[in-house]
C-alpha cells in the first residue's frame, strides 16, 4: 500500500492541472487531502514494520521495466525508507497547511509541489538504482519552478543555483552507477542484487567517493553546501520547509542506500575525509549561522550544520552512529520546517521584513505569542534539549562518533553548544527583543495566526515532542533494518 | 532486380510529382485540402511500410539499394518527421503568397531523399540521395522569399551545402581511385582497408561532407544562422530528418564500409564529439532567439550522438536510433510551436514567449515539454537516449581511460544545457508579457500533429523498451565485422 503514496502524489498534481479548478477552497481541499493520504498510509505502512524480523524488506511493487538492460520497477520499504516516508507525509501535510495563502495560481503551485513529493516518495522506496536515480531527477523539475516563480529574494539565482548543483551531483551519480552496471556484468541494477554481488576494493575505492558525492551535494555537504542557503531564503515557506525538511534527506538517503551498502570498502577507506567535511559542516555552519542578519538566513544555515551531523552519523560505520543519523534526517526535517514555517509564513508574510536588527524592534512574542511559543518549541529540539527529537538524535551520532574517531566527536560536541549559541540568539532577536518601538497594540492589530498554521505549526512540534519522549518508535524500526544481510558488510567497515 | 523494394521511395516521389500536377487544377482557395491529401498519402506510406518485414537485408540495382532492418527503421523514422513537418507547413503556409503546393511537394522531396540515404550502399546512391535532399533544402530554407533572414540563410545554405557537396564527391572520387569500386563491401568483402593514403583522405573528405549534414564541429557553422532564418517547417525538417539521414550514412560508412580506418580515427572523432558538445551547448546559452538556440542544441546534440558511433558497437548505433527518434518528437514539437506562436514577420524571441501560456495553454505545455525533454530529464525520453549513449561511453572507459574525459565533457555539456532550455520554460510561464496578446488557435492538424509528438516524448519516456528493442533490431542488421 505504501507505494500508493508516490501514485497519489502523482494523481493528486495532475488532477490540479486538468482541472484547474476555480473554487480556492477545492485547491487547498485536494493538496491537503492527498498530502494526507500520504501521510495516513506512510505511518500504516510504518506502524505495521517490522512485520517479521528475518524479513526486513517490504516488497511494494516489483515488474520487469526495460528487460534488455535488467532495469526493474522495484518499490520496496525498510525501517530506514518507512522513517522517511513518515517524514514527508508529515512535511508534506505541513506544507500545504503552510501555503494556505497562496493565490497566485494556486492549482499549479500545489500541483509542483505535490510532484516533487511524489518524487520524494519514489526516491525513498526505490530498490532499483535506475528507477531510484529517475526519481531523484524528476524532483528536480518541480522543486526549480517552485522556487523561481513563487520564491522571494533573488529566487531566480536560487532556483537555477539549487537546479544546476542537484543536476551536478546526479551527473556524478549517474557515472557511478554505469560503472557499477558495468563492473558487476550489466544484469541489474537491483541495489539488493549488486550489494550481495559485491564490488573489487580498487572499484569500490574510486566509486563510493563518486557515488557519495554526487549525493552528498544535495544533503549539504561543505564545501558544496552553497545551493542550500540561498535556496532556502529565495524559496516559498513551504518549498523551503520541503527542501530543508526532505529534499536534502534524499542525498543523505541516497549517500546511505547506494554509496554506503553497495561500495563499504571504499566507506572505510573514504571515511575520515568524510567525517572531516561533516564536522565542518557543524562547525561552519554554525559559525556563519551566528553572525547572520537576516532571520532566514540564520535558519538556512542552521540546515547546513545539522546535516554535518547526519555525514557525521553515516561515516562513523556503526549501527549507533548510522541509526542515529537516520534519526537526525527525520528529527532535522520536522524541526527544519517547524522553524521555517515560523520565519516564512508566520512572521514574514505580516511582518514583511526578515532583518533581526528590525524585528528586534517588533516585540514579536507579544504580538504573535502562539508564533513565539512554536518558535521557543522549535529552538529548543534545534538545539538538542532532552524531551524534543533533536535531543536523542544528535546524541546518538556523538555517540557513534566516539566510537570511531574521538576528537570528531568532541568536535561535534563544540557544535552543538554554537548551535545553543546561534539559536539563543535569534531566538532573543526575532521574538524578544526589549524595546518595541510601537505600542504593541498597533502592531498586533488584525494579525492573528490562522488555523492552518496553528494546525501545521501544531502536528511538526507534536512530532519532535512524541520522538523525542519515545525515540523507541523510530528505532524500533531503523535498527531491525540495519541488522538486514546487505547492511551488515557497511556496519562490519566492508569486512564482511 | 529487385524493385520493388524501392516501393516506399517511389511512392512518396510520386506523390510529390501528383501533386504538383494536381496543383495545377485546384483553386487557390482550395490549396490546403493538397496539403491535406499530401498528409494522408504520407501517413499511408508509413502504414504500408509495416509491410515490410526487418528480415534478412535484401538487395536491389545490384548491391547498390540495400532494404534492412536499419533502412527501415530510418525510413519509418523519416516518414514520421514528414508527416509532422508537412502539418506544420500546411499551418504555416497560410503566410505565403503562393506556393502552398510546392513548399509541400519539396518537403516530399527531401524525406524521399533521406529515405534514399538510409538504404544507401554505394558512394553513387549515396552522393545522389544527398544532393536530392541538399538541393531541396536549397529551396525549403529561402521559401519565404520576401524575408530577408530567409533569402540570407537560403544564400548561406546554398555555399556552404556545395562546398560540402564538393567534399563528399571529391572524397568519393579518392575512394573509388584507390579501390576501384563504388560499393561499400558490407559482408561481401573486407571493409575499407588504412593501407592506401588515397582512401584514407577520400573517407576524411566524406567524413567532413556528411559532417555538414548532421551539424557537428568543425562543419557546423551554416546552423544557427540557417535554423533562425529558414521557415519554421524547413527548419523541422533540418533538424529531425535531415540531420538522421546524415547519421544513417554516417553509420553504413563508418560501421560497416570502412570500421579499420574508424577505429583508426577514433581519436579524432572523440575529439570531434566533445567539441560539438561543448560549442552548442555553451554558444547556446546567451542566444534569444529560439530557433537560433534550437540550432546551436542541435549542434550539442549531434555531439551526443557521436557518443553512439565513437564506441564503434552495435549498442552504440542502437543508443543513436533511439536518441534519433526521441529528439525528433521533441525537436518537431519545438518548431511546430515557433511556427504557430509568432507573428508572420516575427522574429521568434524567445521573450516574446510571455504569456504564452495564457494564449494557448496547449502550445505552451507542449513546448515546455519539449524543451524538458531536450534537456534529457526523466521521465521523458531525451533522458533515456542520453543515459543510453552515456553508458556505451562510461563502459568504454573500462577498457580505454580516454573515454573518462569524454564522458565527462557530455556530462557538463548536460549539465550546462539545462540552464538555457529552462530559461525558455521561465519565459513561457512567468515572464510578464509586454503587452496582451490574442489567444492562439491552432487548427485541428497542426494541434493533432502536436499532440503525437508529445504522446512520443512522454511515451517512449516512460516505457522505453518497445522503441529500444526496434533500435536494437535495427542496429543488429548493421553488418559490424
């Protein structure tokens, strides 16, 4: 049933575009409802996993698509692909909630934008390589136009910026995934088939770092993490919750799924250089996060230094630090789109700046408080307090982490307490700040949050609240996954 | 004798002759039903061409003619394009004087010559198939003669088609001086020997003739100005037909007639592949006028295309037959847009696309489409032509590293492409017009030929493998030794 999920989201965009319908009400009616159904069916799928513990895999879908080449329609699912499918119904749902403003050709913006989740989706419950990598590309499409019609500051750079670094990453995918093709006999490109099969260390050597990359740069990874910014700031609130919340997931996802369980020698071999960028990225990240003033840009960064954890998490080769990152991909989307929601939609749209030395000046906790408590609630999972999912997440990759290299990890610990520093502090400049300069009163006037966005704002912090005091429902179904045969040899540093 | 083979050619010769006559006896208001009967005549050509079976090759005017599952796909592809191009000039035509009949008999023409070409297999056929086409196109691009872009692109065409003519002919005379004989070996001899220097510099003559047709560098220069300048249909032709023939013979030479000396100049033509790639796609980018942009892609992707033909292998010529039909839909469709969006008289820049989809939603979904699928993003079918030339190039790079460099000038060349052909996207969809324009309305021929060519773009998009298994059946009958 899980694979209805990419069908809906399918169904549901076209239906938008044939119908066009005029009523904004039937707009907003059916993104919401087949964002919905996603989400439904991701968290049934979800909570019915793992049916057998000796089974790990879910069969979805499985026919011969281009039998001359081997390529197969394979759909399949996981603890690893469930958690994130969970994540994008939940993103997905928010989202629209997020964009219940949006007048301006509404039923194309919603039909984008439920492309692109249904080529997230598709992405996450690939297990053939060519039709993961397909679905990888037709995210692309959507994800540009979203940003360069419906986008805000310098979206047109953005848009084509984020485009042009997503198509060079698949560029290097698509090299090593011919390559693996070819190595492995030109049979399939079955991601179980070819991780059973195994690769030539030499081979994987130079693969894993191609592969890696070329997924990596869609997660962020410094020094190619220029995209994520900018196209954050530029894009629509809720193609910007999308786009921090899931669409950097799909390179962590694919950097894990493909680089990692297909070419495990080359993961050890590649790994300290990895891990370093990683800790970079946490440290970078943080640091430009710290000095920025514009309230967007803060959060924009505060993407690139949370993914750092989630390189870090991967490369650390062991089940805590691998389960911990896929921990910290689902905590990171749902906190991600929490603070973007409040920065784009909340305080944006009424405010009409995104200057700190500005809003500093706007008492915006007094104003809008219910946009002050989700912001409190969201810097606080951001910033790893126990109780919220930040917490367990980022606390697991350090863990990880020491295991296998103890100064990284000690370094990571130093980000996590500039991450504290950076969101203190635009916590205190966007929200309380000391001296309005108008009587509160004037400002608030007729500026009351919607129920869409109490309803959106509402499901992302009850979700980092519900993982983060019962981590158990997400790793009971990460770690049976991580215990499958074709995980084992990554886990094992390519000795098995 | 076997004559009969040559059914299809004849058929479709005749109906441009038909219709010539024809033309004689019909009102000037009646014009476009010729039009109409010539669409028909075409399409039922097409169907009867399914009477032919791909079996063994069969051979007629003594080895000359050569009818085999290669020729047939090529012939079906190229009276597709035909079709397509003949609605386009039938819509288009509503701009000319006169001359209805005639631009669409010497469309006829040139698909009966590249029909020829795809079963050339003798440098005679094989010069004589070019000059039908090449002397037609003389014609097809200065069609408009009251436009001077028309008459200039026609004057341009003309120059540098005859000293390309003069190449191929010349370098057939070297060739036939150094082996005294005008067919091409296939399977009844050895191919062309790297022995004489004689033939070698007659095969880099021709190389650099049939280059001219199919736009690769250093032969390209005549492409841009003459896409921007010809009618909208010619320029159709040009790019799906024209330049398909020039890469059917381009396989039987290269492949099957002279494979030692390919693989001789296997270097060269790598570099000549990456070159292309590289000027169409970087010279594309600052262009604003659409036809003018869609000639410079259509250098990059006869730069891909030479990807198919550097691994020297059957699962390169399968890679180019499928590229060859995906690009046709897309590049078809591209032109038949430019053909119904602009203005008579209208430069077609690309700006002057805003608003587009408000004028005609259909167009402007259709040329976005296409222009999606040029730039190779799945799931359509320019993305699976591309990723079937890449893996022929990635899996060449086992055996020989020099493929590594080539493989990654088509990448960026890929990568680079997608930012002009989605900065005309951006103007269709958002861009805000200068001024309000008229809806468009797009007769039902024109809008039927449109929707076939998306139906192809998307279909074979997204289920590949019917085409890719004819590609492959086709390419098996080439004769590799």
């Amino acid at each position: 049933m899980a694979s209805w999920t990419i069908y809906l989201s399918f169904i549901g965009a076209a239906l938008l575009l044939a119908v066009r319908p005029r009523d904004m009400r039937w707009v907003r009616g059916l993104a919401l409802g087949t964002a919905l159904a996603g989400l439904v069916l991701g968290l049934a799928a979800a909570a019915r996993y793992p049916a057998d513990p000796a089974a790990p895999l879910i069969v979805l879908a499985r026919a011969r698509w281009i039998p001359s080449l081997g390529i197969e329609y394979y759909l399949a699912a996981d603890g690893i692909s469930l958690t994130l499918v969970v994540l994008t119904g939940i993103a997905s749902v928010a989202g629209v909630l997020f964009s219940w403003n949006v007048e301006r050709r509404a039923a194309e913006y919603f039909a984008l934008y439920l492309a692109l989740i249904g080529g997230v989706y598709g992405v996450f419950l690939s297990f053939d390589w060519f039709l993961l990598f397909v679905f990888y590309e037709v995210a692309i499409v959507p994800k540009y136009f979203l940003i360069a019609i419906w986008g805000s500051t310098r979206r047109e750079y953005g848009a084509m910026k984020l485009a042009l670094y997503s198509l060079v990453g698949s560029a290097l995918v698509l090299v090593g995934m011919l390559a693996a093709y070819g190595v492995s006999g030109g049979q399939t490109f079955n991601l179980i088939e070819l991780a059973r099969g195994g690769f030539s260390s030499g081979f994987q050597t130079w693969a894993f770092p191609v592969v890696f990359v070329g997924f990596a740069v869609l997660a962020g990874i410094w020094p190619l993490h220029t995209w994520a910014p900018t196209g954050h700031v530029a894009a629509p609130t809720a193609a910007s919750m999308l786009l921090a919340g899931v669409v950097m997931k799909l390179g962590a996802y694919g950097a894990l799924r493909v680089g990692m369980m297909l070419f495990p020698q080359g993961a050890m071999v590649w790994r300290p250089l990895f891990a370093g960028l990683g800790v970079i990225g946490i440290l970078y990240g943080a640091c430009v996060a710290l000095v920025q003033r514009d309230f967007k840009f803060v959060i924009g960064y505060s993407s690139v230094s949370h993914m750092g954890f989630v390189l870090l998490g991967l490369m650390t080769l062991n089940a805590t630090g691998v389960g911990g990152a896929v921990m910290q991909m689902f905590s990171h989307g749902i906190i991600a789109g929490l603070l973007f929601a409040v920065v784009g939609r909340m305080v944006y749209d009424r405010m009409h700046t995104r200057d700190l030395a500005d809003l500093e000046g706007m008492a915006l906790n007094r104003v809008l408080p219910f946009a002050g408590l989700t912001f409190a609630v969201a810097c606080a999972a951001s910033m790893g307090v126990p109780g919220f999912s930040g917490f367990i997440s980022e606390l697991l990759v350090v863990i990880g982490a020491w295991k296998a290299f103890p100064p990284l990890a000690v370094l990571a610990g130093v980000g996590i307490v500039a991450g504290a520093a950076y969101t203190l502090r635009v916590l205190q400049k966007s929200f309380f700040g000391d001296h309005p300069r108008a009587p509160v009163e004037e400002m608030g006037r007729g500026q009351g949050l919607t129920w869409p966005e109490r309803a959106g704002a509402v499901l992302l912090m009850a979700a980092t609240v519900v993982v983060g005091l019962y981590p158990s429902l997400l790793l009971d179904i990460i770690m049976p996954s991580l215990q499958a045969s074709w995980m084992q040899a990554m886990l094992k540093g390519g000795q098995g | 004798m076997n004559a009969i083979l040559t059914m299809p050619e004849m058929a479709v010769t005749a109906l441009a002759l038909g219709l010539l006559v024809l033309d004689l006896w019909t009102p000037a208001d009646r014009k476009g039903d010729l039009g109409i009967a010539a669409i028909g005549g075409l399409a039922l050509i097409l169907a009867g061409s399914f009477l032919f079976g791909a079996g063994a090759p069969q051979y007629a005017f003594g080895g000359m003619y050569v009818l085999d599952g290669m020729a047939l796909f090529f012939k079906r592809l190229m009276l597709g394009v035909g079709v397509v191009a003949l609605a386009a000039a039938l819509e288009y035509s509503k701009r000319f004087a006169a001359g209805t009949a005639e631009y669409c008999a010497l469309i006829l023409l040139a698909v009966s010559g590249m029909m020829w070409a795809a079963s050339a297999n003798h440098w005679a056929l094989l010069f004589v198939s070019v000059e039908l086409m090449t002397v037609t196109f003389y014609v097809l691009v200065s069609f408009e003669r009251t436009r001077m872009p028309s008459l200039e692109a026609g004057v341009k065409y003309l120059i540098l088609g005859a000293l390309a003519s003069a190449f191929l002919v010349y370098g057939v005379a070297l060739v036939f001086g150094g082996t005294g004989t005008l067919g091409f070996a296939g399977d009844s001899g050895p191919g062309l020997g790297t022995g004489s220097v004689l033939v070698r510099v007659g095969l880099a003559l021709v190389l650099a003739g049939l280059g001219f047709k199919i736009g690769m560098v250093p032969c390209q220069f005549w492409a841009p100005d003459v896409y921007q300048g010809a009618p909208a249909p010619t320029a159709a032709l040009l790019a799906a037909g024209s330049k398909a023939a020039g890469f059917a013979l381009l396989l039987r030479v290269l492949l099957e007639a002279a494979p030692d000396w390919a693989l001789e100049m296997r270097p060269v033509l790598m570099l000549i592949a990456g070159a292309s790639i590289l000027y169409g796609n970087l010279c594309a980018i600052p262009q604003r006028n659409l036809k003018r942009l869609l000639g410079y892609s259509s250098i990059a992707h006869a730069g891909y295309m030479l990807l198919g033909i550097v691994v020297l292998e059957r699962a390169g010529a399968a890679a180019i037959l499928f590229y060859l039909a995906g690009y046709a839909c897309a590049v078809l469709a591209a032109f038949l847009v430019a053909a119904l969006a602009f203005d008579p008289g209208e430069p077609e820049e690309i700006p002057a696309l805003a608003g587009l989809h408000r004028r005609s939603p259909y167009l402007a979904a259709a040329l976005a489409l296409s222009m999606i699928s040029l730039a190779g993003i799945p799931p359509l079918v320019g993305f699976f032509g591309k990723f079937l030339l890449l893996k022929g190039v990635v899996l060449a790079a086992f055996d020989s590293r020099s493929f590594g460099w080539l493989a990654g000038v088509a990448l960026a060349g890929i990568v680079t492409s997608f930012y002009y052909y989605f900065g005309v996207v951006r103007a269709i969809y958002w861009s805000a017009p200068a001024a309000e324009r008229p809806p468009i309305a797009v007769s039902r021929v024109a809008g039927a030929a449109l929707g076939a060519c998306l139906v192809g773009i998307v279909a074979a998009g997204v289920f590949p493998s019917p085409l890719l298994e004819a590609a492959r059946l086709a390419a098996g009958a080439l004769r590799i030794p």
